[in-house]
C-alpha cells in the first residue's frame, strides 16, 4: 500500500513532501531550496570541486534520492562549471511520479531536468546533459555494494528519530569504505552522538553554520 503524503511548500518558495510514515518532511520546511544549497552544493560539491581541481570527474554518492532536489542541484553546477559529475544515488522507496511531477523545483531554479531526473530507469546509468550522468538505485543502503569510490556523499537520509538504523557506527564505517582518501560527507544533521559515530570511523569533523533556523550542519572529511 502506498504510504500517504502530500506537497508542503516551504518558507523560501521550493517545495517539499511530507511523509505521513515517518512524520518527516524531505526538507526543511524553513525553505527546501536554501537548506540543499547549503548543506550539500556549498559544503559538498563547491568544496569537491575545489579539492579534487585536477580530476577529470567527480563520482558523488547520494543516500535517499527522494524529491531529486539535490541531485538537480548538483545538475545545475555541473553544467554551469562544465565539471563532469557521475552521481549515484540509493532509495528504498522513489517518491511516485505523478507527485514529482508537482514540484517546482524547475520552474524555481529557471532549470529543466527534473522530469528527466525521476524518469530515468532505475538502475541504469543516464546521461541528464554532457556533464552530469544518474544511476539510481533500488533499494536498501545496508545492502549497497560499490564498485568503485566516491569523491563526495550527500548523506540526506530522514532523521535519526524516524530512520535511526541509518545514523550507526556501522552505517558511518560503510560510508567512510566508499569515499577515496580526502573524500567528504555533508549532512544536515549535527546532533552529539552522529559527530562521535562519524569520529569513530576515522573521519575528521567540522562544524558549520546551516541555512535558516538551522544552528550547525556537518562536514566530514576522509583523512588523506
């Protein structure tokens, strides 16, 4: 049966979806567009670019797929940096497509590939436009296996209260084994004991300012 949701649109204008599952949205409701901004183009694919200047690509792994609001993002960047991304991201369940087909995140961002985004078969590699290609995934992060590494993670998955099977010491460790050495993983979430399971696989934390009504967000960087 279908869980029961419904759009929300949020402070800054950008749509966002609320499960009635997990009492989650899938972004901030003080603005989706401004949170994903923040937390994972400004503190994750800016610094990727930066950091890793001299590769010809950068591979990024997304854990929730969700509204594709990040990975549109990520799209946006690509193309307006002429930056190749290879994205791959992992969801056990894919917002339905007549409710993707609701947000307005195109229409906000002045961008065309939000339908392109959640039409793309399901784990199959598709090319979005000569800079940015998609592999969506399926299925269960537990169960993912990479084949190669990462340069950046965007670890967006719900909150640990609704989801607290994926904010472990086991999860953190998966995710550090696919990241290359001086890899980053952005993520909203800053509370206590997510900073000491990060730490204790080995990656080194900071702390950042978040977006609207958000004090601190997370970067965590693989040592080199």
């Amino acid at each position: 049966m279908k869980a029961a949701t419904r759009l929300v649109l949020t402070a800054d204008g950008s749509h966002s979806i609320y499960s009635e599952e997990t009492r989650q949205h899938y972004h901030s409701v003080h603005g989706a567009w401004q949170e994903s901004q923040r937390v994972f183009i400004e503190l994750g694919l800016q610094e990727a670019f930066n950091r890793f200047s001299d590769e010809s690509s950068i591979r990024i792994f997304e854990m929730g797929f969700g509204t594709g609001l990040n990975a549109l993002l990520t799209a946006r960047e690509a193309e307006r940096h002429q930056r190749c991304v290879y994205y791959t991201a992992i969801e056990a369940y894919p917002v339905p497509l007549d409710e993707a087909h609701q947000l307005n995140f195109d229409q906000l961002l002045d961008t065309n590939y939000l339908h392109q985004l959640h039409e793309a078969d399901w784990n199959q590699t598709v090319q979005i436009h000569p800079f940015f290609s998609l592999t969506k995934l399926h299925g269960l992060l537990q169960d993912f296996r990479a084949t190669e590494r990462f340069h950046l993670i965007y670890f967006d998955a719900f909150a640990p209260e609704a989801q607290p099977e994926l904010w472990t010491e086991a999860v953190f460790r998966q995710m550090a084994d696919i990241l290359q050495a001086g890899g980053i993983l952005t993520t909203y979430c800053s509370k206590g004991y997510v900073q000491r399971n990060l730490k204790a696989v080995g990656f080194q934390v900071e702390k950042h300012s978040g977006p609207a009504y958000k004090r601190e967000i997370i970067r965590a960087v693989k040592p080199a």
